[in-house]
C-alpha cells in the first residue's frame, strides 16, 4: 500500500481522484470504481502497490505490438483491478477482482527493483504493464518505469486508455510505447458496455501520438455491439486523420467469455471486411488477431 497520486481532498474529508476519466468522488472508507483505490481519512491509497498477480515473459508481438522492438521478448506485469468493466472482459479474474471479490488483494510482494533485475536477468530489453489495467497502478508502474530507464530498458504500457490528461502528463517522461484498446467509436458503446467513454481515450490517443509516444491500437471485434460498417469505418477515419495513416491497428477476433456468452464468435468474413474498411480509409498496417 501507498498514498496515491493525483487526488484532492475535500473540506469533508472525501476526495477526488484525478487518475482517470471516472474522477470518483470517494468518502471516507470507501474505494473508488477501480476497488484498488481507498479514502482513508481524507488519504487516498493505492492498495495494489507492489502486489504483483500476473508476471511473465512475452514475445513483444503478443501485446500486440509489431512495429516495435519486433522479434524480442518483453517481461511482463500486472496487479489486479480495473477502471473499466467490459462485459467481455478477456481477463476478468484478474481484472474484476477487486470489484467481484473484495477485501484483500491478490499478488505477491514484488519490489520494483526486482522487476526491473529479472527484465534484465532474462534478456528483456523492455517492461509491459499488461494483463490487467496499468493505470491503475500507476505508482507502482511509475517507480518501475524510472528504475527501467535508467538501466536502458523501455516501458510500455498496454491499457485502455482511459487515464487522465494528469496521469499522462506524469508518465510521459517514461512511457515509450503503447497498444491502446479502442473498443468502438462514440456512440454509446462504452456507456452501455464498459463503464467509460470513447472521447476521452480518443483524446488521450491523439495525445500520446502528438507527443511522439509510439503507438498501436486494438480493437475486438464484437458481432451486433461494434461491427457494424458506420461503426468500423468511425475508427478508421480517426486513426487515419488524427493518427497517421500508418499507425497499426490489430482487429481481434471476439470469443464468448465473462457477462457476455451469448455472441457468436466474431466470424472470419466480419474482420475481412473490417480489414478492408480499414485499407479504403488509407491505413497501411492492419492486422488480425485471435484467428
């Protein structure tokens, strides 16, 4: 645990985070949306800070990312927790659980001096926070972040992108590559689905790629929630005028899982056609996943 950053205490002891999008407002005793997040008389605390619940090393390419570091291996971490609750959520078990199961959190006491050896101790040239949500332990990434590159290491984050003007402020200095996962355009796929909203990750992308931070997006590809052409063709346009025409954009295959077992894996036929909406608005690196 450790006194959180980016928050406002209140005349009555609540606080505001100023982490994500959310900006919870939190009384005394209570967590935000994320659960990892905790008003403790007029203190806001990180609860996951240093309790890592998923490690591992990974081909670069499986984040995914594929013009970056290609062919090399990335050492990988996560806490558990989450700003967002897609109901598809590929990794619910460990990013629900603060939300699902709450009290006390999974993960093993791991210093971030120790993360940053075993990068090293197995040839990693870089770090992803990964799995879950990185930005929600942002004070735990960041402490790894610095350590990482000062030892020639890079950091990469893959995340959905729905942090705050504030948090990306802060990592800038640090965060060399991100996979942005940009579930649907606007319209209300968010709201209805995640919890969030798309303008503020389409903000924070145009943000990150304005500030030379290299970036892939992600979407998966959902039967009847963000298949549709209107849909697919909104995200392409995006990435193309506000991005570049040569930012990746992977297209991931949907398969059921968590509060959404009801669809249809995504069919072949729909990322085809989503990979060639994609190639008539000028996007020159598409690629797809899960297939």
């Amino acid at each position: 645990m450790k006194e959180a950053i980016l928050y406002q205490t209140l005349a009555d002891s609540s606080v505001v985070c100023l982490l994500c999008g959310h900006h919870c407002h939190i009384i005394t005793g209570s967590r935000g949306i994320c659960g990892v997040r905790e008003n403790r008389h007029g203190k806001l605390f990180s609860l996951n800070y240093g309790l890592t619940a998923a490690i591992g090393v990974d081909p670069i390419e499986k984040k995914p990312l594929y013009h970056y570091l290609h062919n090399t291996k990335t050492y990988s971490l996560a806490t558990v927790g989450c700003n967002l609750h897609c109901r598809w959520c590929q990794n619910d078990q460990l990013s629900q659980e603060p939300v699902s199961s709450p009290g006390k959190l999974s993960g093993n006491l791991i210093s971030p001096e120790d993360h940053v050896k075993n990068a090293i101790s197995h040839h990693c040239p870089s770090i992803a926070y990964t799995y879950s949500e990185p930005t929600i332990f942002i004070e735990y990434a960041l402490d790894i972040m610095k350590l990482a590159h000062a030892k020639g290491l890079k950091n990469i984050w893959v995340t959905n992108g729905f942090m705050s003007k504030e948090a990306i402020e802060i990592l800038l200095p640090y965060l060399d590559a991100a996979n942005v996962d940009l579930k649907a355009p606007k319209g209300g796929v968010y709201e209805k689905y995640c919890g969030g909203n798309a303008e503020t990750v389409m903000a924070n992308l145009i943000n990150l790629h304005k500030e030379k931070v290299h970036l892939e997006i992600t979407t998966l590809v959902i039967p009847g929630i963000n298949d549709g052409d209107d849909q697919l063709s909104q995200i392409a346009e995006f990435i193309a005028t506000k991005l570049g025409q040569d930012v990746p954009w992977h297209l991931s295959r949907f398969f059921p899982g968590w509060k959404l077992i009801d669809k249809e894996i995504t069919p072949y036929e729909t990322l085809a056609k989503a990979k060639q909406i994609a190639h008539d608005r000028g996007l020159k690196n598409v690629y797809l996943g899960n297939v």
